[in-house]
C-alpha cells in the first residue's frame, strides 16, 4: 500500500567481541527476511556486544565493518541500520549508521551515555540527532541508554518513526517497555526497540523484548523474551498522519530549546 513501511527487526545473541561470526550470523538473518522488507534494524554494537575495549576493537569508516554494512545493504536492496565502534579524529564513537543500498550512509553518535557501564569514560558523546527519510517516511533512530531521556526524542513534528537499538539489561527489561510504550505516545508516533539476547562476556543477561508499538502505544508485535526471533511489521502513514489530525496534541506542546 502507498504510505507503508515494512520494517525487520532481529532480536539476536551476539558473539562477544567477535566480528567474524556475528558478521556471518546476521548475513544469514538478512538472507531470510521478507521480500517486501524495506528497512531492516539491528542491535546496539551488534558486531561485538557493549564492550568497553574501543581501544582494540574501533574502526575507521573506511573498514571492514562499514564495508559489511554497504554490501549486506547493496545485496539485500535494503536500509540496514545498527551501531558499531567507531574512531574519528582521535575519539571512539558508539556510531549508529543507516545504511542504504545505493552506498549513502546517514549516521548518529550516541548521546547519552551510559555511565553506570562506565560507557562515558571511553567514548565520546554526539551532539546531533539523525532524522532520515526513506520514500515519505521521516525516521529518527537513538541508541539504548537515549530511551531514558524524553526531551532528546522530542517530536517537534518532525518525525514519524523513532527507533531504539539496544543491549538493554534483562534486569531493566520493565524500564524498557514501559519506556518505549511511553515515547509512542508522548511523540505520537510509531517507535521500534530493538533489543539483543543472550548474555555478554561480563555476565549480564539480556532478554531482548523487542517490540514495534503503534501511535496509541499499542503493541503491534512483541518478540518472546531470551529467544533469537524476527519481527516483521507494516506501519501505515496514511493511519498515523489520520489520527494527528483526529488528535493534534502536538499543537498545545511546550517550546523548549536543548543547550548542549
């Protein structure tokens, strides 16, 4: 139908700090999703799990990691998006890109990092949101720990699709879909959390929760907890775009101005 999107989600385990295999691994997912897919969402760090070892496992733009993504775009026809380690100008990034098949690359630096991992005392923050489009869709993607912070997610009528990717803790999974159930409703928008499975090199246990909510903060379809799983949604803009006029909230929203 005009006006939707077809969307991909892969809740998956990662390999911890091993790129080769979770490269393989998700070249086969990829290979098994719809046809009619056109954007396709991965975890946060999805080719090496949250590791705090930038050091030894950052990339240029230029590497092997980002030449993964353009081919797996390129071969697929389709967007692909997830973050991966970074180095730019001497700072390490948590960088989330959106890869498209033509080889354009869209990118956002995680902002909010997330101290308790001790996440801020080897990567540097980013100052810009990304909002992308794909055909009429307008798509703002954040990263994990970004969730918590609403006026970062803003919709200042700007956007259709917020997007979370994530290595979010089962131990916090309530926090999780609360909180992503909260920004569908506050934005009035569509929002995807893309969560990983599977427990990383630390120990921390991850129970993916994956899920794709509607405007009303309804949930469309929920990935089973701890289990590697696709989700594969339509969203419809003709049916967003009916109930912001049926509804416009957006109109009596508070003006702010952020001040990095």
């Amino acid at each position: 139908m005009s006006g939707n999107l077809f969307v991909s989600c892969i809740q998956s385990n990662l390999e911890w700090e091993n790129k080769e295999l979770n490269f393989l691994n998700f070249e086969r997912k990829i290979q098994q999703l719809p046809e009619e897919t056109r954007l396709v969402i991965l975890p946060e760090m999805f080719t090496t799990g949250f590791s705090m070892k930038p050091e030894h496992l950052s990339e240029s733009m230029n590497e092997m990691s980002v030449e993964w993504l353009k081919m797996q775009s390129q071969k697929s026809g389709k967007i692909i998006i997830g973050s991966i380690i970074i180095n730019e100008s001497g700072k390490n990034y948590n960088r989330l890109l959106a890869v498209f098949p033509d080889g354009t690359i869209q990118k956002y630096d995680k902002r909010h990092l997330f101290r308790m991992g001790n996440e801020h005392a080897h990567y540097s923050k980013g100052n810009d949101k990304l909002i992308f489009t794909s055909d009429e869709w307008r798509i703002c993607p954040l990263v994990c720990y970004d969730l918590r912070f609403p006026v970062w997610s803003r919709n200042k009528s700007d956007y259709d699709l917020l997007i979370y990717i994530a290595n979010w803790p089962e131990s916090r999974s309530y926090a999780w879909k609360s909180l992503l159930v909260a920004r569908a409703i506050e934005n009035q928008v569509y929002v995807i959390g893309v969560n990983r499975v599977g427990t990383d090199g630390e120990g921390t246990k991850f129970s993916g929760d994956s899920m794709i909510i509607d405007p009303y903060g309804k949930i469309i379809v929920q990935a089973e907890p701890f289990k590697e799983q696709f989700l594969n949604g339509e969203l419809s803009l003709d049916e967003l775009n009916d109930f912001r006029k049926k509804f416009p909230v957006y109109l009596d929203a508070d003006d702010f101005k952020i001040i990095s």
